[in-house]
C-alpha cells in the first residue's frame, strides 16, 4: 500500500531495464552456447 505510489512512478523505468536485461542475456546466452559448440 505504502509502495503503490513508489511503485507505479517506477513502473516505466523498471520495464525498460527489464527490456535492457532480456536483451543482454538473450545475446549472452546465444553467444555462450556457440562458444561451447
């Protein structure tokens, strides 16, 4: 309750970065499994 109004300012903020991460593992993963292949 105390965190609703934190937590929605933050909302876009926090989607970006989890965008950002998806990416960034995705591309860390694919390369990984080449790497060991």
């Amino acid at each position: 309750m105390i965190m609703s109004g934190f937590g929605r300012r933050l909302t876009y903020k926090q989607l970006i970065v989890n965008i950002w991460l998806n990416i960034w593992f995705y591309f860390f993963n694919k390369n990984y499994i080449e790497y060991l292949s």
